[in-house]
C-alpha cells in the first residue's frame, strides 16, 4: 500500500513537471531554435547554383563552407567560456555579414563572408544554454526543454532546404539573403533584449510570466 502510494506521489510530481505552453517556452523552445534551424539550413539549396549561374568556381563555394564551420568550435567555446551575452557582438557582426552579402550578391567575396557567418557564428550553444538556463530548476524540465530545442532545430534545417529551393527558385540568391536577414533580425533582437547584455529587457518575458524574477 505504501508502495503504490510512493509510486502515484512520484507520478504526480512528474506530471507536475511537464513542460506548460508559455511565452518562454514558445520563445526558447520553439521559436529560437526554428530561425536558428532556418540559418542552417536554408542556403544548401541555392549556394553552388548562384555560383554557377555567376561563372564562379563551385569548389570555392565549398571552401566557404569548410572555413566556416572550421570556425564554428571556436566561436561556440567563446560562447560557452564568456556566456550568452557573447552571442550579442557575434549576432551584430553575423548580421551585418549577412546584410552585406544580400546588399552584394554579384561579388563573391562578399557571398563568401555571409556564408563562413552563417556557418562559423552559429548561436545554437547559446540557445541550448538558455533552455537550461529557463527551465533548468527541474531536472526533468531541463531534459525536456533541451530534447525539444533538439527536436524543433532538426525539423527546421530539414525543412528549410526546400523552403530555401523554393525561395531562389522564385527570387534568386538575393532572395535567400533577404531570408537570411529575416530569420536573423528576431532572432539577434531576443537574444540582445532578453537574455544577453541588456538588464532592461528582463521585462520582456516577465510581462509574459509574471512570477519570473521573483
């Protein structure tokens, strides 16, 4: 009797520890991870047809690539070792690489260095930090928050190559560019005002979830 008292205590309190829809939850959990999933995923269906209809060798498309995700575990242990408010500096300079290659799509060097930032200043540490940052009072809550970040980020990077198809099938590389600093404004903007270097923007998600903070 005692037993299945014990058992149904310790279902209750699990029960008790699922993930509740939230402004944080739907920020953190799904949207983050979504625009993050979108940034990696969208240009692989468009990148060396650009090249190709520019004249460019496709081998040095390849090379940006490889330089940017060379440069990618360096800048995620500057994330991890400075914390998140270094995903600050590294979104503006992400972004402005990003505004620049929409603004030159006809110069190659510029494509390349949009290119090795969306692959080299990936904020995806940052945002696995703050899930277990948010949700990070409960063991359970943080294994949930974290295999939910996993699961939204895969199913976006699958699904935005063919929105990435479709996007240079309809407007070109200037297109995926634009998509580029769409998916980014959101994304630099939660990070700056919520989480990251600017105190004042703990109001955000404390309008939303009012006993946060307290």
């Amino acid at each position: 009797m005692a037993e299945d008292l014990q058992d149904e205590f310790d279902e209750d309190d699990f029960d008790d520890e699922d993930l509740q829809w939230s402004c944080n939850y739907v920020v953190v959990c799904i949207l983050l991870p979504t625009l993050i999933g979108f940034i990696n995923g969208f240009f692989w269906s468009g990148l060396a047809l650009h090249y190709v209809d520019m004249g460019w060798a496709v081998a040095r498309a390849g090379l940006a690539s490889t330089i940017g995700l060379l440069l990618r575990p360096f800048f995620q242990q500057i994330q991890i070792r400075a914390g998140f408010w270094a995903a600050v500096p590294l979104g503006a300079l992400h972004l402005g690489l990003a505004i620049l290659g929409a603004a030159l799509t006809t110069q190659e060097w510029a494509v390349i260095l949009e290119v090795t930032a969306l692959q080299g200043l990936d904020p995806s540490i940052t945002i696995e930090g703050i899930a277990f940052d948010v949700f990070g009072l409960s063991e359970t809550m943080a294994r949930q928050a974290s295999s939910t970040v996993l699961a939204v980020f895969t199913i976006a990077v699958a699904t935005a190559v063919t929105i990435g198809g479709i996007i240079y099938d309809f407007a070109g590389w200037q297109g995926m560019s634009l998509f580029h600093v769409a998916c980014l404004l959101p994304c630099a903007f939660l990070l700056h005002s919520r989480w990251c270097g600017n105190p004042s923007g703990n109001i955000f998600l404390q309008s939303c979830d009012p006993g946060r903070g307290k």
